[in-house]
C-alpha cells in the first residue's frame, strides 16, 4: 500500500497537473517531501485520485477529502471511485470522466457525491485531470475539490 507522503505518487499528481493546466498545484518553493506533506495534510483542498482498472479505486485521499467524504486513509484508499455518488448520479459522473478522458483534463465540475455516512452534497468548481506519467503512461485520473455545498 502506498503511503500518504509518498514522493513518487506527489510526482505524478503534480507534474500531470502542471503539464496539462499550466500552474502549480502547490506553493512554490516546496520540496517534494514538503510537498507532498503539504498536500496530504495541509491542502485547503480536497484531493482524489483513482487508478485504470476498469471499475477504478481510489488510490489517494487528501486529509480534506477523507473529512468531505467520512472515510479514513485504509477506507477510501479500498473504496470503487464510482461509490462517491449514489446510482441515479453515476452515468453523469461517468459521462464526465469520459470528457476528462477526452480532453485531458476539465475544470468548473459540479456534482452530486455522498459520504460515508449516506449524507449528500455537490462538489463544486471540481478540477479532474488524467495522471501521465513522465513517459506518457496513463495511470489514472485525480480530482481537485476546492469546495464542498450540503443539499
């Protein structure tokens, strides 16, 4: 199992992103080890990535996103990533995904997601992008979840 802080894997979050949005997603002047600490711990952000299998799992949740979805490290890092929303908003997610597939990456998104403990709420102004790594393989795709609206 992956760790938290793991190096490579901040790697891959944020060189993907770097390269296909232009900007940084964390402050600059940071070290990877700082960074990816950072971005585990310290984001402001909720962050979500998931890998290629044909019905993905989430292979990294932030802090944040363990406290927007209810979930600790072992359990959101086990849990099927089209599990974040309930039935009826699983084929707009999954036409989303498609997009970002497509495209490579989208900002703006806005969804319906539930937490661990059934509660719902959108996600909003959502970044997804694919995860490259420095050899053009994909790996998966992450999200960038700035902020959160209860219904």
């Amino acid at each position: 199992m992956r760790s938290s802080t793991d190096v490579d894997f901040f790697r891959l979050l944020t060189n993907s992103y770097r390269r296909l949005l232009g900007k940084s997603l964390v402050p600059a002047g940071m070290s990877d080890t700082e960074g990816a600490t950072w971005l585990y711990a310290a984001a402001p952000f909720g962050l979500l990535a998931h890998d290629t299998q044909t019905d993905p799992v989430f292979v990294y949740g932030n802090a944040r996103a363990q406290a927007i979805f209810g979930y600790d490290w072992n359990e959101i890092t086990a849990l099927r990533s089209r599990l974040s929303a309930q039935s009826p908003e699983r084929a707009a997610r999954q036409a989303f995904l498609d997009q970002v597939t497509r495209d490579g990456f989208v900002t703006g998104y806005r969804g319906i997601r539930i937490a661990k403990g059934g509660q719902r709420f959108w996600i909003e102004n959502a970044t997804v992008w694919q995860l490259f790594d420095d050899s053009g393989v994909l790996r998966g795709q992450a999200a960038m979840i700035p902020q959160v609206t209860a219904l």
